[in-house]
C-alpha cells in the first residue's frame, strides 16, 4: 500500500488502517496515485506527509515528522527512511516495476534545526551541532534490484545517511557499526 513515510513506521500500523481507513486512502490525481494524511486532534497539528506514485514508477515522498521544535529526531530517522523504502521495493515488485532504481534524499529547511542522537543511560539523548546548512541534497543511490532484503538495504542507504550525519559533523551515521553492519 501506498502511505507516507510516517505512517509505513507506527508500530501500530494495521490497527490505524482499521480506525482511520479513510485517512490513508490512495487516490488518483494527473500524475497517478496519491495517499496523505493528518493526524492529530482537532485544533492540533500532527505529522504531515506524502506519497505520490508516478505513472513512470517513480515514488516520492515527503515527512516533515522527524522536525520537532527545532531539532531533528536523528536517533529514530535512518530507520525510519529504511523501513519506508523497503515498504516502497515491496510495492514496485508488486507493480513489475524494474531495476535499476535510483534512492535520493533531501531535507529542506534543516539548517537551523540541531540533531538528537540517542545515547547514554535510560535513552537520555545528545543535542549535536545546528546542521551545517538550510537544505541538504544528498547525492543519488542507484540500487542494482529491487529484490533486496532488509540487510542489504540498509548497505545500499548507507551513503545517503552518513551524509546526512555528516552535516552535523560526525564521520557517519551512529547506526552502523565499525563493519558497516546495521546496530538494532
């Protein structure tokens, strides 16, 4: 199913798909098929976002969940991309979608936002530096196949999260270990 990066990541996801069906329904629109949703109490905003399937087979999608008041939640982001773009494989196999396909990732208006990485005792989080700039376009991943488990996607999205890390000056993303391995 079609749904924006926030919603592919609750925990809870089938249980929302049955409370709010008609928040996640795709629709069609010119440039094929389109699914967003705002969640929230009334009067309140909750996590915007986006996913549109082109006709060409080409998915973008947007989030705006990881920004909270002026920090970005970098301790919970790589997983989060990871999970929904291994949603979003299972979904072009489903369509007879085929490789090559290309990852890209940017975040817009990051640059006065600081990141959050978790560490320490009892998930107490660190505040690191104010990300070096307002928008970070990372360069693209071409990705051989579409058939790829969870493990080697996470290999495959490494250089676009260690960039992103890297714009808060650390040398790579906290989520791999010195192998390159995935840390739970």
């Amino acid at each position: 199913m079609l749904l924006p990066i926030y919603i592919v990541n609750e925990v809870g996801l089938d249980e929302s798909l049955l409370l709010y069906p008609s928040a996640f329904q795709p629709r069609y629109n010119f440039d094929g098929v389109f699914c967003d949703a705002r969640l929230g109490t009334p009067g309140e905003e909750g996590p915007e976002g986006y996913a549109q399937l082109f006709r060409t087979g080409i998915i973008e999608a947007a989030d705006n969940d990881a920004f909270v008041d002026g920090y970005i939640k970098g301790y919970k982001l790589d997983e989060v991309l990871v999970k929904a773009v291994d949603r979003y494989f299972r979904l072009l196999r489903e369509l007879g979608i085929e490789s090559p396909v290309f990852l890209l990732l940017s975040l817009v208006g990051a640059g006065d936002y600081r990141m959050l990485q978790k560490g320490g005792p009892l998930h107490s989080y660190s505040k690191l530096r104010t990300v070096d700039r307002d928008d970070l376009l990372v360069p693209e991943v071409m990705v051989e196949s579409l058939d790829q488990d969870l493990h080697a996607l996470q290999q495959r999205m490494r250089p676009l999260l260690d960039a992103v890390w890297n714009a808060v000056r650390l040398p790579h993303s906290p989520h791999y270990d010195e192998s390159g391995n995935w840390r739970r």
